[in-house]
C-alpha cells in the first residue's frame, strides 16, 4: 500500500470516529446530566527522509515525511448543563463541580451526574436507586434507604436527607481534580481512573425538585459534523485518486 493511500485510510478512521462521536452527543441531547465529548486528534508517525543533493554520509536536512493523523483519546467536556425545574422531591440536580455516588451492577463504586432518582421497596425498607436501578450511597458508602417513603423526605442544599426535621442520611457527593479523565462505563456512568485522581469532597450544592439538562450544544455539533463530513470526503478523494495511480501504473507495466 503506498503512502498516500495509508495516509488516506488514517484520515478516514479518523473521521468517522469524530463522526461516531458526534452522532452520539447529538442522540444524547435530552439525556440527563449527560456531557458531550469531542475526539482529540494527533499527528501520525513521521518517517525521515534523504536529501538527494547531499551525500548518504553528510545528511544534514530535515525532511520529515508525514503520516497523517490518529485520534488519540476522547475528552470529555465538563460544563454544567442547564438546570431544570421538574418539581418531583427525588429529581436531584447538582450546582457545580461533584457526581452523585452509586453502587455499581458488580458492586464497585460509580458516579453519575443523573440525578433523576427513585425508590424501591427492600424488606420493609424504601431505597434511592436511579433510573438504570443502581443504588445510590450515602458519603459512609452505605446505601440510602428509610423505613418511610423517600419522596416525603426534605432534600438540604448540602445534600442531608431529612424526616420531621431530622437528618437520616447524607447523600455520598464527590468531585475529581481531572473529571474529563473519568472512564465511560456506559448508561450515564463513570468510574475513576489514574488520571482523574481519587474522589474528593465538593462544595456543590443539591437542588431538589430540578434536574441538570444534556451540555450538548447542537449548533456546534451541527457546525463540527459538517467539518467532519467534509474532511471524511477529502480523505476519500485522496484514496480514490491514489488508487487509480495505482491502477494506471500496472497498465503502463503490462
């Protein structure tokens, strides 16, 4: 396969993984607390190249053949999403940095900025669960539940569940020093990584009765999809016309 055509091929992989991850943020832009992501690009290995008009033993230029791009990781973009008022006592919505903490399907710990909660029934006992049924921790990682029904409890800006006027649970609210780091488990979930650092306390404040809207802006998604759509057809041109070159030198070989 000749440069050009390995170049090309790079360029489209490339592309159609922003185009994947477009297509996702824009399906994703009434989802619940959801954050929007964006490919990050890099340069592909350069190969060094001889100069001609210098001798083999005497190279002193810097000619750099490129190899066109890869994309090298997806970065998550972690602006706030729009409040919204719903008036329902379980939807919860964070205002500022943190993520609610939870009970992963495995039994490890996950965090999620979907606060749109509910209750179940366990043994006489009504726990916070949300809408994929993970349960939601307290900050001693226990999970919440009471003995009377969670949507007649009071929800305190500082996250404290209250009944009659008294605590009974306080709601497991953490942030990380680098969030767009936090891995992708899928269903409005994350888990840590090396990179975003170990959860923290936060100083973020509850809003009970709203629930934070999807970042997603689609005028720009709308503006990067058009850029994606065009580099991908670029790219395929190149291909295209690498490979009649191609073709072209087996008939002059015949």
């Amino acid at each position: 396969m000749s440069n050009t055509m390995r170049t090309a091929t790079a360029g489209l992989l490339a592309q159609q993984q922003r185009i994947d991850t477009i297509a996702n943020n824009i399906a994703n832009i009434n989802t619940t607390g959801y954050k929007s992501q964006r490919v990050d690009f890099g340069d592909a290995l350069y190969t060094a190249l001889q100069n001609p008009a210098q001798p083999a033993d005497s190279q002193t230029g810097n000619l750099q053949l490129g190899h066109g791009v890869t994309s090298q990781s997806v970065i998550q973009n972690d602006r706030s999403g729009p409040l919204e008022v719903t008036g329902q006592p379980l939807d919860l919505a964070l205002d500022g940095p943190g993520f609610f903490q939870v009970e992963a399907a495995d039994g490890s710990r996950a965090y999620t900025r979907d606060g749109s909660f509910g209750q179940v029934a366990v043994n006489g006992q009504f726990s916070l669960v949300t809408t994929g049924g993970q349960f939601v921790l307290a900050a001693d990682g226990q999970r919440i539940s009471a003995s009377q029904p969670l949507d007649s409890l009071t929800i305190t800006p500082d996250g404290q569940l209250v009944a009659a006027g008294i605590p009974i649970a306080q709601l497991g609210i953490v942030q990380f020093a680098d969030p767009s780091s936090l891995e992708s488990l899928g269903g409005n979930l994350y888990g840590a990584s090396v990179a975003s650092g170990d959860p923290a306390a936060t100083t973020a404040t509850v809003r009970q009765g709203a629930l934070e809207g999807s970042n997603v802006s689609l005028a720009d998604e709308m503006t990067r999809l058009m850029q994606a759509q065009r580099a991908y057809s670029l790219m395929s041109r190149a291909l295209t016309t690498a490979d009649q070159m191609r073709a072209t030198e087996n008939d002059i070989r015949r």
